[in-house]
C-alpha cells in the first residue's frame, strides 16, 4: 500500500468555561477535574495528502472518554486541483460490529455530530462507547503531484450536558429581533399522529408533512413534542437544512397518568414513569428538567382524566410545584373560549405568586387536515403562539418564552398583534415584565392591536375583568390604547385579550407584573 504523507498532530485543548471559587481544602486539580466534568473538550487533528494517496482510506484516530454525551466534528481541507477528501466515522469496535462504522457522509458535508439519540443525516444514533474513535478518510481524487491539507476539529460534549445544542444547529435562522410565529405543541408518525396514506388508509404521519403544514401556516417555528420518546430528533436533523426558513425545536409530551407536559429543547430520554419507584412523583421530574435547562409547560391542564383520556388532566400527586414550570398552555387546539380552556388554571398560577408564560399549541395528530374541533385536531398553527424574541434560533425563542413577552393568536391569522408596555417614570416593562409602582402612584400602560377591527380590547386584573379602558373598541387596523392604572403598592399582574367582531377570544395576552419581587407570595 502507498505511503502516506501524514503528518499529523494532535491537541486535545479545555474549550474556555467557568472559572470556580476554590473552596477551603479545595485543590486546583479538584477545581480542574469538576470543570472537566461539565465543558466540552476540543481536538484539532491535521495532517497532509500527497498525490500517492489517491484512491485510499485512511483512519485518524482519537480517544473518547467515558461520560462523552455528543461528537462534533468540523473538516476541512485544501480543494486545489481537484482534490477531493471524503468522510466517515468509526467507534472503538470491527467495522460490522455494534460499535464500528457510525456513518459516511463522503463529500456532502463538512460539519456532522452523534449522540446517543440523535445524529446528523448520514450518520447513525447510538451509544458513545469510551476508547479510540476514528475519523475515515476517503481519497476519490489527489493528482500525482499533489499536496493538501486537512484539519479535522473535534468537539467533545459531556454527558453532564446532555441536551447541549450542536454546534451545526446554534446559526439563527434569522437574525433581528422581532415577533415569531410559532407551534408549541404536534405530533407525527414517532407517537400517535397519523393520516391518510395514498390508498386514503390511515397510517403513521410522517414528519416531513408536519414541517410542510408549518411553512403553509406562515410559521416560523415548530416544537415537535412526541409522546415519551425522543426517536424524531434524526427526523429534525435531517429536516432542518431543508426547512432553513423554519426553526424546528426538539421537544417532547412527557406523558403521565397524573397529568401532561411539554420539555422543549430535549435531546436525551426523559424518564416519565410517575408513580414508579424511580420516578416516585411529578415533582421528581421536574427538578430533573430544572438541572438540565430545560423550560417545561403544563398541558390542556383540565382536560378530563378518566377512560376519555386518561391521564390528560393535570392530577399530580403530590401537588406539583408550580415554581418548577416555565410556562402554562392556556389554549390547546380551539378550546380559548371553551370550558377546556387552561386559561382559568393558569391564571390561578399567577394568582398564587408564579410567574408562567401562558401559551398555545395545535396538539395536531393529523398535519393535513383542516379539522378544528374544541377536543380534537386542529389545524397545525392554530392557534399560534406569538414570541417577541431576540433571533430565530432555539435559544432565542426559549429564552423569549421564558421572558413572557408572547400572546397567543387563537385563530392562526398570521398578521394580527398585541403588544403591552406599562412605564412609570423611566421604567419601563412589557408583557412578561415587572415594573414597580410605589402606592399612591400611577403606572402608564399603552396597547397596541393590529388587524382586529371591530374587535374589543379587555383588560384582566388579578383574575378579574377590569373596567380600565375608557373606548375599548377597536375601530382601525392598527390602534393604540392607553390607560392609567392607580398602585396600592402591593403584588399585581395586568393582562390584555382582544375579542374579534363576534366575540370570540381572538388574541392573548401575558401579564405586566407590579410590584412582584418586592413581597413574597
């Protein structure tokens, strides 16, 4: 077999992380080795081709160590004269064996990361078994007197951050700030969707029908939410490079005879066996989805919980702690102005003292249909759930969720807009906001509606339906509403809804809170 001209060298270096207080008794060694356990490690192997390589495979090895959660590799190389350098991964085991060859994207792509329940499209999910790893070189074309480089990067994820975001996933789709449309809430083929198939029998649905509802919807995002299982995440990998105007966010339903609820941003099981002697209660998995990061929301909270659909109320025993929740799904499907409607139990949330995003999501079964009953399917993007975020990318819209600045478009209009801001002096605060407002003292709040004329606008004050607004008709496309609001100096929260020229509850609004960290609940 030729030579191989290879030159390589390899590095493993410490990505940069947090810096740890050394604690008395604490060696810097034992600061180095908690700070090994959380960041990523970085390797940098390069090496050269000569022309005597073509027509070859050649494997660079690297070493994974226990505990790896993901690897990402970046590849380059010099492409002058027709050079070309395919590539593909091996694990620690024979080729044909369970931990060999984990895929081969050959020329396609140069970046591409596995994990255990997820992987890049031409490569397979699995088990990261420690020991030497290697990267398979593939050489189709090298001229005889040729000379190229190559750098492979290898990042090195730890299983303490198990849901951390590939590297290939964390581009926004979209840069700006502004509002994004979106669907917290479906299911396809990977649980219980299902639709027509050719013959018009039903069958699994598959994904891709899902994604191409969404961009019909006029969406700009997705979170595929699957019951107890994460086996989609491929599906959404091998998707998204398609979908590039469509941010598509892991998700899961984890699904309990106590009650349902979404995890966003998932990429590693969840153990739902509430009641089980590993999972004694809801609270147990909450705290888990509270150390991984993860933003959680209670679904169609009062749903019936009996032969119906069982487990489909919100029953935990014991009582969940709410101050575990991120967020409420106040609509499911076209419940808004049903007695299903989760807006009542959300607002006793924030009646009790916690700060919940209230949100919306389809719970579509059946992307094709235009079904929209109050307890069944519903068309994918209605309602929408409408996030003023900072890009759209995962991060920015959890993080927006988080912050609260969203309303929820019960019918899917893809136009329609509420906004809330209250100021009191130079402060200022929008829906998901806290502004704090001495007693004796007024707070200014101003609300914009678009596309809803002939409509109403409603104000909701700690539950109650409040008389504040003076005109609250909504007479033009786009309208600004103000209005005066006196502080007794205590703990409030303020909302708008707008009702369309029928009365029905159109859009959703989420709290300003007053005076909220000043007092504890």
């Amino acid at each position: 077999m030729p030579a191989f001209a290879l030159a390589a060298t390899l590095a493993a270096l410490c990505a940069s992380g947090p810096t740890f207080a050394q604690k008395p008794g604490q060696t810097d060694n034992a600061a180095q080795a908690r700070s090994a356990a959380t960041d990523p490690t970085d390797l940098i192997l390069q090496g050269r081709i000569t022309g005597v390589d073509n027509q070859t495979y050649r494997e660079l090895p690297f070493q994974v160590p226990a505990g790896t959660a993901r690897i990402e590799v970046e590849f380059d190389y010099d492409r002058s004269d027709k050079t070309t350098i395919d590539l593909g991964l091996l694990g620690p085991g024979e080729f044909l064996g369970r931990d060999g060859f984990r895929g081969w994207s050959g020329g396609n792509k140069r970046r591409f990361s596995v994990a255990a329940s997820d992987a890049t499209a031409s490569y397979s999910p699995g088990a990261l078994t420690p020991g030497e790893w290697r990267l398979l070189l593939g050489i189709p074309n090298i001229r005889a007197g040729g000379n190229a480089a190559y750098t492979a990067r290898i990042r090195l994820t730890p299983a303490a951050t198990p849901d951390a975001v590939p590297q290939e996933n964390k581009a926004p789709l979209r840069g700006e700030a502004g509002w994004y449309r979106g669907d917290l809430h479906m299911h396809s083929a990977h649980s219980d969707g299902n639709c027509a198939g050719q013959s018009g029998a039903r069958a699994p649905c598959p994904l891709f029908l899902s994604a191409q509802a969404a961009v019909a919807a006029g969406l700009d995002f997705v979170a595929v939410t699957e019951h107890n299982t994460v086996s989609h995440l491929p599906a959404l990998r091998e998707l998204q490079p398609h979908f590039d105007r469509l941010l598509l966010i892991p998700g899961m339903e984890i699904t309990t005879f106590q009650g349902h609820a979404n995890v966003f941003g998932v990429r590693a099981p969840v153990d739902f066996r509430v009641g089980s002697a590993a999972v004694p209660d809801w609270n147990a998995v909450l705290a888990q989805m509270r150390r991984r990061g993860l933003p959680v929301s209670i679904n169609h909270p009062i749903r019936p919980s009996d032969e119906r659909c069982m487990g489909c109320g919100w029953t935990p025993r014991p009582t969940a702690d709410l101050g575990l929740i991120s967020m409420v799904e106040a609509v499911n499907g076209g419940d808004a102005d049903t007695p299903g409607s989760g807006i009542a139990f959300w607002q006793r949330g924030l009646d009790a003292g916690h700060r919940l995003t209230g949100v919306g999501g389809s719970d579509n079964h059946d992307a094709p249909t235009a079904a929209e009953e109050p307890f069944g399917a519903s068309r994918i993007g209605r309602p929408t759930t409408v996030v003023h975020a900072r890009e759209l990318s995962e991060a920015g819209i959890l993080d927006g969720l988080r912050a609260g600045n969203v309303f929820v478009d019960a019918f899917g209009s893809r136009d329609r807009l509420l906004e809330l801001r209250a100021r009191h002096g130079a402060n200022e605060a929008a829906m998901g906001g806290e502004l704090v407002v001495p007693a004796g003292q007024r707070a200014r709040l101003r609300v914009q509606v678009r596309n809803l004329a002939g409509g109403r606008v409603e104000a909701t004050l700690d539950g109650a339906k409040a008389a504040l607004i003076a005109r609250p008709q909504v007479s033009a496309a786009q309208q600004s509403f103000e209005f005066d609001w006196p502080s007794d100096g205590r703990r409030h929260w303020l909302r708008i809804d707008v009702r369309d020229a029928r009365g029905r509850l159109a859009l959703m609004g989420n709290p300003v809170y007053f005076n909220w960290s000043a007092q504890r609940p």
